[in-house]
C-alpha cells in the first residue's frame, strides 16, 4: 500500500540526502530531492509528494520558514512533515511541532527508526484521508438527494418561481428609471455621501428557542433631504452600477465595526453583527486590506463581524470568490449565505465554502404556516444547512404562526418584523437594554 509513495527529502548535507534517499528507495517509496529550502517549496508545490522530510538548519531559508510557507498554501499544507535534525534540544522539537510538524527525527538516526517514522505518519494520513472521504462522499449523497428534492419542489410550484426576492439585476430591472433620473440620482449618491446624509439602521437576530437577541443586521437607509426616506432597493442598484457602492460599502463597514465595538463597549454582548456585501466590493484587490485596517481602527474582534454575500456573488466568480474568501476566514470574520434559495438551483459549492449563516430568503417564510410546499422546501434548506453544520436564519418572519412552524423545523435563529423592523442605532440601544438586563 504505502510502496511508490512519493516522498520529498529537503536536505543541504549531499551526504546525509544520499543515506535517507537510499533507504527510501529500499523500501520502494519514490524520492525526489531538494538541496535548499526554495526549492524544496517548488518541488512540493509541482510534485505534491505524500510525505516530506526535512532539514532544520540550512542555508537560505530554515525547515521552520519551509513548514510556515507549505502551510499558507491549501495544496501544500496537509501533505505530512517530518523535521530531521541534529538540533535535538526541547526547544527545537517543541516549535517544530508548534509550527504543524507531524514528527521529529534527531540526527543520527538508524535505518529503522527512519523508516518506521516515514510509514507510521503516512499510515496516519491514509487513515484520515480515508474518513474524510467517506465524510465527504456522505455529505455529498446528501446533499444530491436535498438538491434534488428541492428543485423539484420549486419547480412544481409555479407560483414560488415568481415570488422570490430577485437578484440585483432583477432589482434593477424591476426598479424601471429612465436614464435621466439614474444620472440624477447619481451626483445625488454623491453628494449625500459628502452631506452625511446616510444612515444606518439594525434588525434583531433572534435565537429561536431562547428569544435572546444573538446579532443585529445593519441596513442602509439614505434620508434625502427633500425626498425622504429612500429605501437601499431603489439606491443600491444605481450606486453598485455607478461603482459607488465602493465607497458606500466601506463607510457602511467602517460605521457597522464602530457601532458593534460601542455596544461591546456598553456591556451588551452579542454573536454578531452582520453587513451587506456587494459583489463589486469582494472584487476590490484590496478588499480583504481595507477591512483588516477597519477592524484594527476600531478596535472589533474580527469573530463579531459577519459579512452578507448572495449566492449568486460566489457561483458567478468561483475563482476569486474562493481566494478572497479564504482570506476573510484567515482573517476570523463570519460569512453568511443571504437569500438562500433564490438564485441557484445547484447547491453543490456550498461544500466547498466554510460559511457560517445560512438565511432562508424570506420569500419561503411568508405564509409558512399556510403552505405544506414551503414547508418542505424550508425543511430540506434548513436540513442541507445542519448537514454542513451551519445554523440556519429565516428570515422576514411576520406572524406567530410562521415562527411556530420554524421552531417545528428546528430552525436556529430568525428575523422579521414580528420580533423588530430595523431600528436607527439609538433605538436599537434600548432595546439591547430592555433584552439584556446586566
Ligand atoms: P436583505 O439583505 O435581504 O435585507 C432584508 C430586507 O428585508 C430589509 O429590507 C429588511 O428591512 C426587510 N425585512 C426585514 N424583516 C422583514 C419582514 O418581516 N417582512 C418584510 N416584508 N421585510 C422584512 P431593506 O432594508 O429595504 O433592504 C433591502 C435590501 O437592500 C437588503 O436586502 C440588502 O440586500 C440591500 N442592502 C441594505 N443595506 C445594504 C448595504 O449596506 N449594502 C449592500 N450592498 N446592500 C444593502
Ligand atoms: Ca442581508
Ligand atoms: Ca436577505
């Protein structure tokens, strides 16, 4: 079984390389070699060996940089790592080990011990990879046999297929402006921006079966100085059109972290507070930086923040969807999947992305209690989100009666007008007082 595995030996001592390289080969295994670090790296990367064993001290780039550097990258990081070294001291072994090392192998060292520490960890490795994949294969089969039910579901109802929050484009679509009043509106965006004339306000996150408060959503409000109120449905598609939700998303973010961290400051505590993410926003270079120093100047722990992205944001650019998404995980912010269930019928990337809140779209919530479709879709959307362990919102839930039918369906959290409409940030604070009495 563990013969032809490919192991990768990075090594500056010809001498030693050879003896190790011999070994190998005695027992079958392929060997590829690296005499410095660098290259070692490349020849991981190329090669993706099963198993790499190397130096500590050497010349250009240390075995620990080698380790730290195989572990920023997704293909190389869980390939097994045994460090060899003379540097046999506590410490060395210790943060090998704290670095991700599986194994440590002091210089000098029989054939034996050698070649059992190799078979051992790649024995280990096929044993995870083994669980893994039935894992994986498990949450697959079920996943297919969820999609499929709920795409019949959806589309055996007819009426559901029009009654969906639409996508942005549809929103843009719906709303109907003439040129003349998008230019308008425009220089208008512009200037309130300057004028301060933006708003923020909050919705509760309720968590279903205890009725606390666990996060708020922060909704954009635009008050015009003539006109009004102007809700973020007829603004937004104008503003992400004109590439000014670019500018609007980061004060959006900027104002979201300095509200979050005040209201930590005041002694309520909550699970999250959750913004909204437009798709040109994530397609920023510099996305991921700007957020970083967001979260540094307001001092808001990364875990409190929860970003807001639509289905449609991550299928349309996998590719760099799958990069910055990585990045904001690194970073420890919480995603969100908004609107589920309107966009995409294949449901199958999901698994591919580590999100943490699924919101059922509130197209499926509206009339729960009088409609047993909806009630089937919910219950397969709210059984797809616990088979990838993340806790499922509903949103837009107006009636005792739909809220009952969730708690039914063991839905985790819920939004709506029945708990609160979304509050300007003082209105919100005394609700916070009135729910969490310290
Ligand atoms: P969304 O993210 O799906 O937000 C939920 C919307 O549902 C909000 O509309 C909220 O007021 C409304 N809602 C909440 N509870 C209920 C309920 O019980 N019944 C009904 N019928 N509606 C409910 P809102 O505030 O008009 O926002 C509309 C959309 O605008 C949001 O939809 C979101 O996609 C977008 N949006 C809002 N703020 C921002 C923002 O800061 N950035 C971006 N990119 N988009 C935003
Ligand atoms: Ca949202
Ligand atoms: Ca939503």
């Amino acid at each position: 079984m563990l013969e032809h595995q490919k192991i990768l030996i990075i090594e500056d001592d010809f001498m030693i390389r050879e003896v190790i390289s011999t070994m190998l080969e005695c027992e079958e295994f392929e060997v590829i070699e690296a005499e410095e670090g660098y290259d070692g790296i490349t020849l991981a990367k190329q090669c993706l060996p099963d198993l790499i064993l190397c130096d500590i001290m050497m010349p250009n780039l240390s075995g620990y940089d080698v380790l730290k550097r195989l572990g920023e990258t997704e293909q190389t990081a869980a390939i097994p790592f045994i460090f060899i070294s003379a540097k046999s001291q506590k410490n060395d072994v210790r943060l090998g080990m704290e670095l991700g090392a599986d194994d440590y192998i002091s210089k000098p060292f029989t054939r034996d011990e050698l070649v059992t520490a190799v078979k051992t960890r790649l024995k280990k490795q096929a044993e995870r990879q083994h669980y893994y994949d039935g894992k994986i294969s498990q949450i697959e089969e079920k996943m297919h046999e969820l999609e499929q039910k709920l795409n019949q579901l959806i589309y055996a109802d007819s009426e559901l297929m029009f009654t969906p929050t639409q996508g942005w484009q549809g929103r843009f679509e719906q709303v109907v402006m003439t040129a003349d009043k998008i230019i308008t509106m425009t220089g208008e965006i512009t200037e309130a921006i300057e004028r301060e004339e933006f708003q923020l306000h909050y919705q509760p996150q309720v968590d279903i079966r205890t009725g606390e408060i666990i996060g708020l959503e922060a909704l954009l409000r635009w008050q015009h100085h003539q006109r009004g109120m102007i809700s973020p449905v007829e603004f937004i598609p104008i503003a992400e059109a004109k590439g000014l939700i670019v500018p609007l998303g980061e004060w959006v973010l900027k104002t979201v972290c300095q509200n979050a961290k005040k209201w930590q400051n005041m002694g309520y505590s909550f699970r999250r507070v959750a913004a909204n993410i437009s798709a040109q926003q994530l397609q920023q270079p510099n996305f991921g930086s700007k957020l970083l120093e967001i979260l540094m100047d307001t001092g808001l722990s990364p875990q409190y923040l929860e970003l807001e992205l639509t289905e449609s944001m991550v299928v349309q650019n996998i590719e760099q969807a799958t990069n910055v998404f990585q990045q904001l995980k690194n970073m420890g912010v919480q995603i969100g999947i908004d609107d589920f269930g309107t966009g995409y019928s294949s449901l199958s990337y999901l698994n591919n992305f580590d999100f943490d809140t699924l919101k059922i779209d509130r197209s499926f919530v509206h009339n729960l209690d009088k409609q047993p479709k909806k009630q089937a879709m919910v219950q397969l959307m709210i059984s797809l989100g616990h088979t990838l362990s993340l806790k499922v919102l509903a949103e837009g839930v107006e009636t005792e009666a739909e809220l009952s039918i969730l708690k039914e369906l063991h839905c985790d959290e819920f939004q709506g007008y029945l708990f609160s409409r979304p509050l300007p940030a003082s209105e919100i604070e005394v609700l916070l007082q009135e729910h969490q009495k310290l």
